[in-house]
C-alpha cells in the first residue's frame, strides 16, 4: 500500500460521494473509495447530501446514475450549495448507466454532454481531473408498476448486474495517482535528498 504521508504530504483526505437510487451506484462508489483508501488517503464515502461538508476535504470524487441524460438532483446540488468551495478542489466524476449495454458508446456521450452543461457553466466551475463511465446493475422488480409494464414491451435495458468491477477499480487506482500528482507538487520528482 503506497502512503501519501512519504510523498512530503500530510494524509489527503478524499470525498467519495454519489447519488443512487437502487444501490448500484452505491457500491460502484464505495469500490472506488476502497481503491483510493488503499492507496493511502483519508477516505469518507458518502450518498450525496447538502449536510456535507465540502471544506473538510482535500479532493472530491463524485457520481451519479443518468437517468433521461441527466444526474440525479442531489449529487447536482452539492455542487450548486457549495459552488465557491468546490472551484479550487481536484474532482474526478463518474457517471453510471445501462445505455451501454445496448448501444456501446452512448453512455459517454451523456455523460459529456451532461458534464458540459452542468458544471461548465460560469455559475459551478469544477476542477475536473478526470472523468469516467460505468455500466450499472439492472432489475425490473425494482420498477414501479406501470415503468415495470413499459419495460416489459419495449425492453429498455437487458436485466442483471452489467458493472465491470475490473474496470472500476482500475479508473479508482487512476484517480487515486492522478490526485496525489496534483495534490502533491513533489510526487515524481526523482531527485533525491541527500
């Protein structure tokens, strides 16, 4: 396990936090809090609340499942409440969806397209280091009633767990590399002290 407090820094502490609606994203969260723990930061994961407190973090990881091209509110609103704290701290963002699974690619393009409207406005500009893309679980039996009718007809999504968790802790141990860099002006420098 690599240690921040060796690279000259003291530990970083990271915010994890997401918005879900049946738990997938939940956990697609909590995996990437766990990468970026081992990795040697202070790591809180947390569902995205307004009672957070941004000024306590170093750096922010933040996700949301797209529903109709779009994150849910209150992973939107945390950076809408706290939108001068949150210009200067490094944000990686993710986002989780089940489009892919049918038509490969068109995740990534909500989620940039949902990335620049929101959060590359003048009123919430963000620091973000990077961005990813995830596929999520799917279960009809989590649908309301008439949703769970429509589904049925059309066949929205295929049902089942579709999250790739190779790649989500690959992106969690990237994210982890990518914010020790900024966070730390040392990190890489091979000259060593004598």
């Amino acid at each position: 396990m690599n240690d921040t407090r060796g690279l000259g820094i003291e530990l970083a502490r990271i915010l994890v936090t997401y918005g879900t609606k049946h738990g997938s994203t939940a956990e697609i969260a909590t995996r990437i809090g766990q990468r970026i723990t081992a990795a040697g930061f202070d790591t809180d994961t947390l569902q995205a609340n307004l009672g957070i407190d941004i000024s306590k973090y170093d750096a922010l990881v933040v996700g949301s499942p797209i529903y109709a091209g779009q994150w849910l509110p209150e992973s939107t609103l945390l950076f809408a409440v706290h939108r001068e704290r949150v210009s200067d701290k490094p944000t990686a963002l993710f986002s989780v969806g089940m489009i892919d699974v049918k038509h490969p690619g068109k995740l990534r393009e909500e989620h940039d397209a949902w990335i620049e409207k929101a959060f590359t406005e003048e009123e919430i500009q963000l620091n973000i280091v990077s961005t990813a893309t995830f596929r999520g679980a799917y279960s009809r039996r989590n649908l309301p009633t008439w949703l769970r009718m429509i589904d049925y007809i059309l066949r929205i999504a295929p049902q089942g767990d579709h999250r790739q968790w190779d790649e989500i802790e690959r992106w969690g141990d990237e994210v982890a590399i990518t914010l020790r860099r900024v966070l730390d002006p040392n990190y890489g420098d091979e000259t060593e002290c004598s």
